[in-house]
C-alpha cells in the first residue's frame, strides 16, 4: 500500500503528489490533480492507485480527500491536445494543477518519468507513483473521479457513443459508434480512430452528394 516515505524524504514541505487520468482515450480533456495533506495522520484510509479501486470506493475516497486534503485541479481540453499532442498537453495538466493549489506547494512528486517543464516547484519522478507514495495516490483518484464525471456529462451532451460508460476509451463499442455517427466536438481529431473515423464520413458524404 502507499505510505509518506517519499513524502518523508523530502527536505521541503509541503509535499504534493501529482497525477493524471485520461491519456489514452479518444475523446475528452486529460485531468490532473495535485494533492497535499496538512495533517497527514488525517489522510483517509484505503488511499491506493485508482486503477486497483472500484467506482464506489473511488468515490467515498475523493469526497474525504477533499475534507481532509489541499487539493488542484488542472487539464487540457481535446483542442488543446490536438494543438499541443497528448504528452504535452498531459505535462501542462500537471503544471496547472500545481499552480491551482490554494496553499503553494514546495516540491511534488510527479507520476511516471516526465517531469512537467512549466512546473512552479522542483520536484521528483516516481514510476508507479500510484502505488507508491499516499499524495500521488490521493491525486490519481481526483483525477480519475473528476475525468469520469465530464465524461457522464459528455454522455447527455452527445448520446449514443457510451461516454458514461467507457469514459472516452478505444473500446468496440465506442469505435462502433464512431464509424457509424462520426466523431463528436470533444473528440481528438489528432487520435488516428477519430482521424479515419472523420475521413470516413467525408468520404461518404461527398460520394452522396455525387450521386
């Protein structure tokens, strides 16, 4: 389980983890959250990479680490991706995330091996963050609860894709819809399925009107 070793380490205080939900998928903005905890005897328990939590215990967990955390909340919507690619758009979620913290942090432990340049503080790469320190734990899960949400929303606002359900992802169902209905304002047109996706559908309508 995570613990504070890494948090512990750390010669500057206050420590907060910084993680991102949302990479892969072919629609929807990449969520990133940084989280510190004040009084880290507080921290809920149970805190763990979101990957491994169901949807409940994702959600008990973020409403008690919004109790008892200093949370930011930081993302890059699908035009912003497009424009900068997903890695940079990722490494600007993480920045802003930082910066939209209402108690300035002095360092952050980042997930992964990328280390965002536009990042207000130093900080610290940690592979498997997630499964490591309890901040970055507590970040992945903001992100991931916050990302889930926009995306049920998405769902109302552009039925029949099944965004409440596969959150944006590359599933069969969703690629299904893709080809069938085209992609939506929120897709990724720089993702390769939405790309042929859209081609397609130029394809078709210009042969319609040809004929």
């Amino acid at each position: 389980m995570p613990d504070f070793l890494y948090e512990r380490r750390c010669a500057k205080t206050p420590v907060c983890g910084v993680d991102e939900a949302g990479r892969g998928p072919l629609a929807g903005p990449v969520v990133a959250a940084a989280v510190f905890f004040p009084d880290r005897k507080r921290r809920p328990r149970g805190l763990n990479d979101s990957k491994v939590l169901s949807h409940e215990q994702r959600e008990t967990l973020y409403a008690r680490i919004r109790e008892s955390a200093v949370v930011g909340v930081g993302m890059c919507d699908h035009q912003e991706i497009d424009q900068l690619n997903i890695y940079h758009a990722t490494m600007t979620a993480m920045a802003r995330a930082v910066s939209a913290l209402p108690e300035r942090a002095a360092f952050a432990l980042i997930d992964g091996n990328a280390r965002p340049a536009m990042l207000s503080c130093a900080c610290e790469t940690i592979i498997g963050g997630d499964g490591k320190s309890v901040s970055i734990a507590a970040a992945s899960i903001i992100a991931k609860v916050t990302r889930d949400r926009i995306m049920i929303e998405m769902d109302a606002v552009y039925p029949g894709y099944g965004f409440a359900s596969h959150k944006g992802y590359g599933c069969p169902s969703h690629k299904a819809a893709l080809t069938r209905l085209g992609p939506t304002p929120i897709h990724r047109r720089s993702f390769a399925p939405v790309r042929i996706a859209e081609e397609g559908q130029q394809a078709a309508f210009a042969f319609g009107k040809a004929i």
